[in-house]
C-alpha cells in the first residue's frame, strides 16, 4: 500500500540573518500544507526524557501553502551541449564507444543516442532487452535495430561502433572486447570471440526527433517537468564519438588502440581525460570535435574512475590521466531533487543563532524541514558544531532494511520500523547513504542535501537500535546547552570547510556532535590549527575524524567519499578508484594518511558494538592537576551508568 506523504528539503543548510533559503515541497492527499518556522530544542520523544520541544517563530512565510507531488528524475548521464541538430540522424554516420557495463541483462539502455522513445524517432547505440549491445533507428513508424551475435559481457571493456549508409540504407555493428590484465572482472586468459560484426539493408530512413544528444540514457514521456530520461545506462563509458560518415574498418581499428578519430567528418570526440588538474576534475565532458559540443554531468556522473586502457601501474589521475577516462554512470543516482521552490523565507535580522525548522501539517501527516541559523558575526563564547558532514553521509541509509538479519546480529536488537523507513522504501528517488549500494552493486561515494532526508528530522529514531542517531542524537546537546543557560551560537561542518580556522577562532571552546565521523582535509586542518593556537574542543561523541570526504566551493551540499581496502566500511572503491574527483584527495581513513583521530583528540574508534551502553571510568592521569579540574562537582569515579540511549553514557 502507498502511503500517504508530506515532505521536502531546503536549498541551503546554514544560513544567516539577511539570507534567503528556499524551500522545496512534495506531497499527495492534500493541495495545501500550514507553514510554520519553528526553533528546535529537543527532538526524542522518549516519555523518560524532556520530550519534543520546539518554539513558534514568527515569520513572513508562516501560512498556508500549495503543495503537489513533484517530479524527480534519477540516474545520471551526460547531456549534450545544443540541440542535436548539427547530428543529422538522416545522413551517413557512425558511432563509437568504449563501455564498461554492470548491468547489461537490466533492459534497454541507452550508450550514445539521438533518440525519442515516446515518438520512435532517431538514432541510439545502447544494450536492447536480450542484454547485446546493439543500434536501432526510427522514423517514427518503424524502427530497425541491429545487435551483437553474442550478449554484452558485464565489467569487461568493449569497443562498440555503429553506421547508418544513407546511400545504400546499410546499418552495421562492430563490437570487441578490449581487455588486459587489469581493466576488467575477467583475464585474457578467459577464451572468447574477438571480434563481432553485424549489418543488415534497410528502407527506414531515421527522422530527426525534437530532443538532443545523450550519453547513458535516451529520451522517454514527459512526466510534468519536460522529458524524462530512461534508458538509464549503468557502468562506465569511456571515450565515445560521431562522424558524419561510415568509417572504415582500418579506421576502427585504430580508434580502438587509443589514436585520434580521424579528421574527415568528424562531428564530435567526447574526450574523457580532458580537463584533470591537481585538484580533480568536474562534470564538465569536452568534445575535442571542431562544434565544441561540450557534455554537462547530471545527478553527478562519477569521474577519476580507470578507463579502457588502465595498465595497473597507476593508482592516480593524477599520474596517467590519459588512463582514467572511465566515467561511471547510475541508474539511480541522485544529487539534486530540482523540484520547484514551494515558498522562500529571508531569515530575519533578529533570529537567534540555532537549530531551525520549518514545520509542515497537513491533516494527520507532519514533517520539519531542518536547517541551521548562525550569526552574522559571533557573539558567544561557545560554538556548537553540527556535523553535517556525517548527516550526510547517513542520508537515507537502506542497509538496514534490506539486510535485516546482519543488522540485527550485529546490533543485537530487532529492527523497529516505523512511517518514514516504509516510506523511504516506496521512494527510491530519494537516494540512498554512502552505506549503500547502487543497483548495479558499486557503493554510494555521492551524498546530497537537495532532497528530502529521513534521518535529518527531530524526532527520528534509528531502526537498528530504536534511538535517535546522528541529528536527533545532537539534539540533546542543544537542550543541554538551552538547560544550563549558556550562551552559544551553532555553526556547521559547512561553514568550517568554507572558512577554514577563521569559522573557529572567534570562540572560546567548540563543542562537536555525537558521531562526527566524516571530515574534509580543510576541515581537519581547521580543528587542528584552531587547537594548536589554545582553542578548546570538547568531543562529546565517538568514531570522529574518521573518513576522509571532500566538497566543491560552489557546491557545498554535495559530499564526496571513496571507502578503500581498511576501515569499517559498507563498500570498497575498486581498485585504482581510490582519489576523489572533487579535490583529488585520497580517500579511505584519515588514519592511513598518517592522521588518526588520536593525533587531535587522544582518542580514537577501534571498535564498535551497539547491544548496550557503559559508564565512564576515570583512569589514573585524570588526576593530573593540568587535568582533574574537567571533573570537578564529579563525585565518583564511575559515572554515566545510565541514560536514554540503552541505559549508558557511552557505547553507540
């Protein structure tokens, strides 16, 4: 059964006064939803602790607002600079390709295409439903395709052209694997055909359809926000291109053993090694063609991944960039929900730095749209630090549901499922959490804000364990902070990757969350310069500092993670995967960088087991007198044998 829902996400996570941040809702079983702005204190609902607790704001956008289920389109590929018209799909042409795929028995996908699914017009060179790789044009009536004698092996890399004789109405199809010791799942010692060629004459002539080029998928229905992309290919394709005729043969052969296409007719040659420095590359595909037909990455096709023509040697972009030119596409990959602003908010200039919401109600069904309020300048003493970073990185985490019985072993508690984790499983175009896998089996390294986010809510209870986790966890702390009285603005791992130590500096002593698991080098490098110069940190939580992670500038709610061969890890990058594209970092733990936690806090995660929570016990040096006042008004040497989260201070 389809449950019912209401929810949505905001453009920004930190804000200041004076800021504008929008707000982007979907929903069915109603046409409008009663806004609220609200400030968050206390988020579990546990009847034992203080409750839910937020505070009414008042604002402008406060009201009544429409609400519609809105559109998202998952997967990622590559969009092609104009509107395909300089490709006349009517003339003689051919397209080639390297591709790497994962999933080739999934159904029709596109590789390479001009084409409308819904109109049957066009030119695409894809997989078809048998799992071969194949090309098929239309004219709108009747489509013709042509495929491979044998089905598409899966991760091994193949060299597919495609022609189209306008003259003599000749399509044909060449395929051949390229394989080495290193570059795909089987050896050349595994036996197979070398080569596969196919043609065949036909009277259908492909009409032009009103969409452009497409790299990883094809064109299908309008689903209320324009066409949607189907055909979703998943795997990697490596240098692709078309020319404006039939090319021989001999001039196959050598696009296939890595020369230059030729010149004559040359229409567009996608280059994916173009465009590597030091610092990654972005999402930007150049066509080296002479109509600079440039691809533009959507839902964040994956870069810096090993090409057709890795050797093995190396493990970086950096040192063979002409050998990653692998780009990694997913069916469900999702980066950027774009819905439509449902209504915006200018933060007013007197809203006191802290934890935000705006409320959303509409007849039983409710949710909080969480962001994050810091000062324009500081103006306390202490910084909490939300760490948004490892919010993120748990973003809608679906390991836990769909391997049920190894959670609950490792755990030792029955799963508690509640709405939002039914309904996460009934929308998987909200994306998933670097726990995850994509469908095709490679890990999650891309995490976005810009969608709707189950755990990123006050009164979320994790269903491993049935206690909050990771934000609402953090709650406590602010109500902690709101309790005692002191004065505090919040900041976030956002502002802390932006600003560097100038984000810390101002304050006194920095308080970090309950799990500050993932960290960006600028952030790392921020907390260690900030407590090298005097500045306090109290880390009140456990496994922190842990995975190395990066963000762009101009991007801040998009995180990178590459998960290598050490560590406790859901996946692991393959290899020569193991640099990120966003900064060109080396993934994996900070402790094999020669960076564990123990380096900035004395502590570190060597362990983890989630069936109860422990006290803390004082140990000798905690008598020091440098040290022993932290425990003054401390009576015992135990303490934290009790608690909301499984009865202990530590142990989750």
């Amino acid at each position: 059964m389809q449950l019912p829902f209401l929810t949505g996400y905001c453009d920004r996570l930190s804000v200041k006064p004076g800021d504008d941040i929008r707000f982007m809702i979907s929903g069915d079983g109603a046409d409008t939803a009663e806004v609220q702005i609200v400030r968050l204190i206390h988020g579990d609902e546990n009847p034992e602790g203080p409750g839910f607790i937020e505070v009414e704001i008042d604002a402008t956008c406060n009201g009544s607002v429409a609400i519609t289920e809105q559109y998202t389109q998952t997967g990622s590929y590559m969009e092609i600079d104009g509107d395909g018209a300089r490709f006349d799909v009517g003339g003689s042409f051919t397209l080639h390709a390297f591709v790497w795929s994962t999933t080739p028995t999934k159904g029709r996908q596109g590789i390479l295409t001009r084409w409308s699914a819904p109109s049957a017009r066009g030119v695409a060179l894809g997989i078809n439903d048998q799992g071969r790789l194949a090309v098929w044009i239309g004219d709108g009536g009747a489509i013709e395709e042509i495929a491979s004698s044998e089905p598409l092996e899966a991760r091994i890399w193949t060299f597919v052209a495609a022609s189209y004789d306008a003259q003599s109405g000749t399509l044909a199809l060449r395929t051949e694997p390229v394989i080495n010791a290193y570059n795909s799942h089987l050896s050349p010692v595994v036996p197979r055909s070398k080569q596969s060629e196919a043609s065949k004459a036909t009277t259908i002539k492909p009409v032009a359809p009103a969409v452009g080029l497409l790299l990883a998928g094809f064109y299908g229905d309008d689903r209320g926000r324009g066409a949607s992309i189907d055909g979703l290919y998943n795997g990697k394709i490596d240098r692709s291109g078309i020319h404006t005729r039939v090319l021989s043969p001999t001039e196959l052969a050598a696009i296939r053993e890595g020369e230059m296409p030729p010149p004559d007719g040359l229409l567009t040659y996608w280059d994916t090694t173009v465009g590597y420095t030091a610092q990654g590359i972005g999402d930007t595909l150049v066509d080296r063609g002479p109509h600079a037909m440039h691809g533009h990455g959507r839902n964040r096709p994956i870069r810096a991944m090993t090409g057709y023509n890795w050797s093995g040697r190396d493990d970086c972009f950096r040192l063979a960039p002409e050998q990653f030119g692998g780009i990694q596409y997913n069916d469900d990959a999702i980066i950027d929900c774009r819905w439509t602003p449902s209504f915006s908010w200018t933060v007013a200039d007197d809203i006191k730095s802290g934890v935000y919401a705006a409320r959303l109600r509409t007849g039983a069904l409710e949710d909080h749209l969480v962001f994050f309020v810091r000062p324009i300048a500081p103006t306390a003493k202490i910084a909490m630090l939300m760490p948004t970073a490892s919010y993120l990185a748990y973003a809608n985490e679906r390991f836990v549901l769909q391997h049920a019985p190894g959670i609950e072993a490792v755990t030792a508690h029955t799963l508690i499922l509640h709405d939002v984790d039914y309904l996460l499983g009934q929308h998987a175009e909200w994306g998933r959490s670097s726990y995850d896998h994509h469908n095709d089996g490679t890990g999650v390294c891309h995490c976005s804000y810009r969608r709707p986010i189950m755990g990123l809510r006050p009164k979320h209870r994790m269903a491993s364990t049935g206690i909050p986790w990771q934000f609402p966890a953090d709650m406590s702390i602010i109500y902690w902070l709101e309790q005692c009285g002191y004065e505090y603005d919040v900041i976030t791992d956002e502002d802390l990757d932006r600003e560097g130590v100038d984000c810390l500096r101002p304050y006194r002593v920095v308080l970090n969350g309950t799990h500050s698991e993932y960290y960006s080098e600028r952030m790392l490098d921020a907390s260690e310069e900030y407590l090298a110069a005097g500045g306090r940190i109290m880390y009140l939580g456990a496994n922190g500092y842990y995975w190395v992670v990066a963000f762009r500038e101009d991007e801040p709610w998009c995180m990178e993670i590459r998960k290598l061969d050490s560590g406790s890890r859901a996946w692991q990058a393959a290899p020569g995967e193991h640099y990120m594209a966003t900064n060109g970092d080396k993934g994996g733990i900070w402790r094999n960088r020669g960076r564990p936690p123990q380096k900035l806090t004395g502590v570190g995660f060597t362990s983890e087991g989630m069936d109860e929570s422990q006290p803390y016990r004082r140990m000798p040096d905690s008598y020091d007198r440098a040290v022993s006042w932290v425990f003054d008004g401390v009576d015992n040497d135990v303490f934290g044998d009790y608690g909301l989260a499984q009865g202990g201070a530590a142990g989750i």
